[in-house]
C-alpha cells in the first residue's frame, strides 16, 4: 500500500502549492488527478520523485510510504526503483541521441545482465511502436513518437508507482486506448492531466483534484463545446495550398528514411476554424512547419490571397503555436515576453487577463498549460491573419481551449487546430482534414 500524509510542497521564497495532501493508493486501484494548470500536478511527481527537493529548490513535508518504507528519506537514485514519472514535456524528457539508448539507459542502471537488456529493450521497442525508429535520432521523432518513447523509458524504469504527467498527450486515440491497457498491468498507477479525456471513463476507479490547494474528489463537470460562429464581415483573408509536396530525410533511419508530404489541395479562409487529425507521425507538425514558412516547399504552390508567397513572407502572416510551448519562450518574464510584442503597457496588462497570466511570473517557471497561455498571448497580440494550434489541448482545460480559439476567431484569424481529443472532433463544427502517411483528405 502507498500512503501520501500531510503532504506540504511548494518552493522557496513561494507560497505553498499545496498543503496536508493525503491519499491511499491500493494496488491495481489507478488513481486520477484532475486539475487546471499551475495547480501543482507536476510539482507533486517531482515531490514524490524526489527531484523537486535536489533540483529544483522545492520545500517538502510530510510522509510518503511504500508498505513500511519511508520514501521522502531516500535519495532520488534508491527512490527510482519505487516510483518514477513520464515527464509532461518530452523535449525534456529525452536525453540520449538514439531512441535505443534513450530505453536501454535505464535497464542498465538496473545493473541487468546484457542478454536480459537486450530482451527487455527489443520488447519496450515492439510495445511502443518504436522498433523502426531504434537507429533514428531522437530530435527528428514527431511530439507523439517522442511521448512514446518517454513512456517505453518510464517501463525500463520498472518501478512500484507509475506516474503519468499528462501522458495522453501528443497521443493519438488509438494510442490513447493502448496506454489504458498497458496501466491496466502496473502495480500502482498515479494519473495527472488537465482535462476528463473521453478515454478515461470506467477505468479510474478514484478521481480527484486539487482545489483550494488541498486534495479532494473531483466534481464532474459536464463539458459543453461551442465553437465560435464564422466571423461576419471584417478583414478577409485567404490561404491556399495546391499541388504542394515536401520531402525530409530521417538520416538515422535504415528503412523507409525519406518522409514525403502532398497537398493537393486545401484553403483555410480567415474568421473560420479547422480541425486537422492522424495518428502519431502521419506529419501534421510538419505540415504546420511548411505553413507557416518554417520550411519550403519543394514544389506546388502556397498563395495569400491568390498570391504565391514564400516561406518569409508566410512566417508574417501565419502564427504557429508550437506543441511544446518553451520553445518559443526566452525572455525571463511574462511581462517581457509581451512587452516584446505590444504597443504599450495597457495592451499588455490587457492580454495578460484574457489569458489568465501574471506578469511576475517566471516563463520557465511556468507549469506547462501557463506556457501554453503565454504562448498563446504573444500571437493574439501580433494578430496575423493566421494561426495553428499544435496540439494546443494538451495541458489546458477544455475551457482554455475553446476561450483561446474564440479569441483569436473574434480577431478575424482563421485558425488551424491540430488535435487527437475525441471530444474536440465529435463537436467540432467546421471543416476537418485527415492525415495519413504524409497525405491529407
């Protein structure tokens, strides 16, 4: 049995995140924790992992048990073998330049024999879906492909309790569902998300939230979509992509190493909302790459209102959210990061409550579903014509979501979501495309 008592966590110089957290973990009884961002999901798996204390100056009371054992007294090494964590942002996550060696690692931390790694290592590679990928360079795997990867690493690990940071995430619903199945056979199962994914109904039997920084049973809420209407009159822009093909090379892959994408055809017209979906690694990021000019095409043709355009002049007329947000995050601040964009302070102190941002804050100190909103903040204030969600779902609430869609609609934008949430896609409204093997329809 696992115990967490009285559990107190925040950091130094901080006002507590949380305080007297109490929870009993029963084996094969997975536990959820639902909450919107910065509430503390994250900061509580590095409590209990231990990082939070030796990384990232973090104040940690309490009690944590496995059965008798005293958890909180054992350095992060020892702690490993009893609990460990996917990690919500996979660029982070990812350490080793093959996806071999980002799975192996951990096996031979646990001092196995080399016949018992490579057997391990070859089946977390076919569970995965990574046994094509074992050569291939771990910064050219696609947001999904690298959350795969975290979780195949998180089985080396083999720990008692599997924490899942938002590991839905970046996953397709077919993978969604195989995640399910794979709990289903963990010991001891913590779950922390955002938002009540559809495929998590009947398989947590005990849900929770953090609310008023303490932990109590989550109150489920009925989520109602309303995609905002096509905006009437204003500014009106078109973007269309005709006979476009791309091709990039996985340079580490032995076998089917030239990925190709063809457009034949397709207009997003601004005011209007689009859905784009596909499994894992069908290239919707790339896509949004090549739309929003962070690369060119080889051939076919991209205009702005009937205008061909190149990659330059797409990057000042198509914003791109990307999927992990700090990638797009560098001044210290959240006030910097707006100031850097905005006309004047009002604007600023304006956008910062639309999104449900403090100025003060610290981007890097920004639980992920934050950084999505700052992310978010900085285009709503460049106002292209324009933009793409990447993902932008993931580690937001479903509120979030459909708020920051309608914001940039009420600004004439014709936005893009790239998204795997069935409930986003059975309400959907406007027009939606499937990927597949680098093909859209």
């Amino acid at each position: 049995m696992i115990r967490i008592e009285n559990l107190s966590v925040g950091y130094e110089g901080e006002e507590k995140l949380f305080s007297s957290l109490c929870l009993t973990m029963e084996r094969k009884r997975p536990v959820l924790i639902l909450s919107d961002p910065g509430c503390g999901k994250t900061s509580l798996a590095k409590a209990l992992c231990g990082v939070g204390t030796r990384f990232y100056s973090m104040n940690v009371e309490g009690s944590f048990s496995y059965d008798s054992l005293d958890l909180l007294s054992l350095g992060v090494p020892e702690r490993r073998s009893y609990v460990a964590r996917s990690i919500q942002n996979v660029d982070e996550a990812v350490l080793f330049p093959t996806v071999s060696d980002e799975v192996a690692f951990p096996l031979e931390q646990r001092m196995l024999g080399r016949d018992v790694i490579e057997k391990e290592l070859s089946s977390l590679l076919e569970r995965y879906d990574l046994v094509r990928y074992h050569d291939a360079d771990t910064s050219e795997l696609s947001g999904g492909e690298k959350r795969r990867l975290n979780l195949a690493a998180l089985d080396a690990v083999a720990p008692r309790l599997f924490i899942y940071d938002e590991a839905f995430d970046d996953l397709s619903s077919s993978w969604r569902k195989r995640l399910l199945s794979i709990m289903r056979e963990k010991e001891y199962v913590l779950t922390l998300g955002s938002h009540y994914l559809k495929e998590y109904d009947g398989f947590f039997e005990e849900v929770y939230e953090i609310r008023d920084k303490k932990l109590v049973p989550y109150e489920k809420k009925e989520v109602f979509f309303s995609f905002p209407s096509p905006l009437e009159g204003g500014r009106h822009h078109a973007l269309s992509i005709e006979n476009v093909i791309y091709s990039q090379t996985h340079k580490a892959m032995k076998e089917d190493n030239v990925f190709t994408l063809r457009v034949s055809s397709m207009t997003i017209e601004s005011g209007m909302a689009y859905l784009l979906e596909g499994e894992n690694g069908a290239g919707k990021s790339t896509f949004a790459r090549l739309l929003t000019g962070l690369v060119d095409a080889d051939g076919g043709v991209i205009s702005f209102d009937s205008v061909p355009i190149k990659a330059r002049e797409r990057r000042r007329c198509v914003s791109y959210l990307f999927q992990n947000p700090f990638n797009q995050l560098y001044l210290p601040r959240v006030e910097d990061e707006l100031m850097s964009v905005a006309k004047d302070r009002r604007e600023v102190e304006r956008t910062a409550s639309l999104f449900s941002l403090e100025l003060d804050d610290y981007t890097q100190e920004l639980s992920y579903g934050k950084a999505k909103m700052l992310q978010a903040a900085i285009y709503y204030i460049l106002d292209r014509p324009f933009v793409v969600f990447d993902e932008v779902d993931s580690a937001i609430s479903y509120q979030d979501t459909m708020k920051m869609l309608s914001l940039f609609m009420e600004k004439g934008a014709g936005v893009l979501m790239i998204s795997h949430d069935e409930r986003i896609k059975s309400a959907f409204k406007g027009k939606a495309y499937h990927m597949q093997g680098g093909l859209i329809r």
